[in-house]
C-alpha cells in the first residue's frame, strides 16, 4: 500500500491558523479537509485523528516558536536578548491567537496529556529565560546576587500579560513601552535583595 505524499508542513499550518482562530471543538473535519487539501482519509492515516492533528499542529507550533525565543535570547547582549523575545512574543501574538492559550484554555481539563504538553512548553520557556537571566548576571547586566528564579517568574507573567493583553489591547507602541521599562527595570537592579 502506497502512502500519501504530502507538504506535512503546510498541513500542520493551514491547520494551526485554523486551531487558533476556531478552537478545537469549533473547527470541523470537512474544514481541516478544506484549508490542507488532504483528503479525509489521508488525514486519518498521517494523524490518526482530529486529536492527533491536534497534537502534531501544537508541536510543530512548539518547535517554531523555540527557534525564535532561542534566536532571540542568544543575543550578544543577553538583556537585549529577553527584550527581542518579548517584542516577538507581541509581535506573534497582535498578528493573531495563541494556539498553546487557546488549546489549554478549551481543552486542559479534558485531556491530560494534551495539558502535560503545553505545560512542559512553558518550563522550558522559564528554563531559557532563566538561562538567559544568568548569562546576563555574568555580563555584569544584572546584580551578582539578583534573584534569577524570581526574576524568570516575573518574565514568565510578562509574557502571559503581554498574550493575555494583546488579545484586548492591539495598541503596539504601548505594549513596547512596557517591555521597554522591564528591561530597564532589570537594567537598574529590580530583584537585588
């Protein structure tokens, strides 16, 4: 039996756009079927399910916005680095949902394993701010005794803010100042003792 051949990458984004904006339970077979040009069946046989699409579209996701958030943290200025996330984080997020808030938000409770995923997206996101945090402390950036682990917690709810508010809020310009003055913030010493 011969399988099917197809662009897997267009696939998991035409069915990313459409997880994001519809939700999971909203989008429907025949409009998966529509946005990627399979057909059903060989949707059922590269994913196995509606759910399975759904799992291989929130890694692909994860692997891509890991490559940015690494692109950008390995800045040579490691402050700039976190600043360069940020703004793509908003970026991202003002150019449409995020799939990791809007999956857990519909379906955590659901489904545990879906939620380990996401869940485990964000430790290592805190993994790499804190990496960078202390790349930064070695760069004389931050304060020799500055708390990094609360200090990656205070990103961490940056970045939800920034998700959660630019879902509101598409004033750009307004949400740069506040990456700006985080930043800034670090610069001066916020989380020395």
């Amino acid at each position: 039996m011969r399988s099917a051949e197809f662009d897997r990458q267009h696939v998991l984004q035409q069915a990313m756009a459409l997880f994001s904006t519809k939700g999971y339970a909203k989008t429907t077979m025949q409009e998966l079927v529509t946005a990627t040009g399979l057909h059903p069946g060989s949707l059922y046989a590269a994913f196995g399910n509606k759910r399975g699409l759904l799992t291989a579209v929130v890694d692909h996701y994860i692997d891509n916005k890991r490559q940015k958030r690494q692109e950008c943290l390995a800045a040579a200025d490691a402050l700039e680095g976190i600043a360069a996330y940020l703004n793509q984080v908003l970026s991202d997020t003002l150019s449409g949902a995020c799939l990791l808030v809007r999956t857990l938000m519909e379906l955590a409770e659901q489904d545990p394993a879906l939620q380990a995923q996401i869940q485990g997206n964000y430790q290592e996101v805190a993994a790499d701010l804190r990496a960078c945090l202390g790349r930064a402390q070695q760069q004389g950036l931050l304060a020799a005794d500055a708390d990094l682990a609360q200090l990656t917690t205070w990103l961490a709810v940056t970045l939800q803010g920034l998700i959660n508010v630019g879902q509101c809020n598409r004033r750009q310009a307004e949400l740069q100042a506040v990456i700006a003055l985080q930043i800034q913030a670090l610069r001066q010493g916020v989380g020395a003792p």
